[in-house]
C-alpha cells in the first residue's frame, strides 16, 4: 500500500510538470493574461495608489498590495487585474522599469502558484518524528 501511494505521488509529481504545465498554459492564454506581478514596491504604497498608478491602461478589475500578515505592513509587491489582455499588454510595456513613489518597479504576468504540499495538505500535521514521547516506556 506505501509502495502505491509513493509511486502515486511520483507519477503525479513528474507528470504535472509535463502535462498539467502544458495544460495550464493553454488555459492561461485565455484566463490568467489579465494578471500582473508588481514587485519592488514601495512601502507606502497601497491598494488605492497602486490602482491609480496602472488604471490608465484599462479597467483595472483589482488592485491589491500583499500585506505581512503579522506586521500589516506591505511586503513589497502586488498584483494588478485587467479585464482584457491588451489592457495588462500596454501596463507590462509601459510600466516595467519604471518609478513609483521613489522606487524602480517590475512588472510580469503573475504565474498560478503551485499548490502547497506538505503538512495539512498530504495528510500528516507536520513536524515531529511520531511514535511515543521520549521517556514513555510503556507498550
């Protein structure tokens, strides 16, 4: 049964890389185009100065700065969400390189994130070697 879901997991692995990518691409020419990367963001910018930068490109569908989710301070890059293609086309060309609030910034499509494995996702609850506490001597 292990040896099953470790050839499992291997298969899943080597083909995601192969097919799943090449399956995604395909969709993302059609859905995830829209989408930019921001990055070297200042930290004074938020969401609303970062829409205001990049709507004269087209409709901007959201503009959202990521925030550290301990400090709630900006950690320095975001993404931009056009309603068309051509729209996030002109952003990318006009505005990689370019400076806002004191910063040079990049810009890139945003790539899908891969999913997460590990702790929740593969079953298990992370760390620890399991078995019994060290000094349980009972069987």
């Amino acid at each position: 049964m292990a040896f099953c879901i470790k050839f499992g997991s291997f298969l899943k692995h080597s083909l995601s890389a192969n097919v799943q990518g090449s399956m995604l691409n395909s969709i993302r020419g059609v859905a995830s185009t829209t989408k930019l990367f921001i990055g070297g963001l200042s930290f004074g910018t938020d969401d609303h100065s970062l829409r205001d930068a990049f709507s004269s490109f087209g409709e901007v569908v959201e503009a959202r700065v990521i925030l550290d989710r301990d400090t709630g301070r900006s950690r320095g890059f975001g993404f931009i969400n056009y309603s068309s293609d051509e729209s996030a086309s002109s952003a990318l060309q006009a505005m990689d390189g370019q400076e806002l609030q004191g910063r040079n910034i990049r810009v890139s499509y945003a790539n899908e994130r891969e999913p997460r494995t590990g702790s929740f996702n593969s079953g298990g609850f992370g760390g620890g070697y399991g078995g019994r506490a060290v000094g349980d001597d009972s069987f």
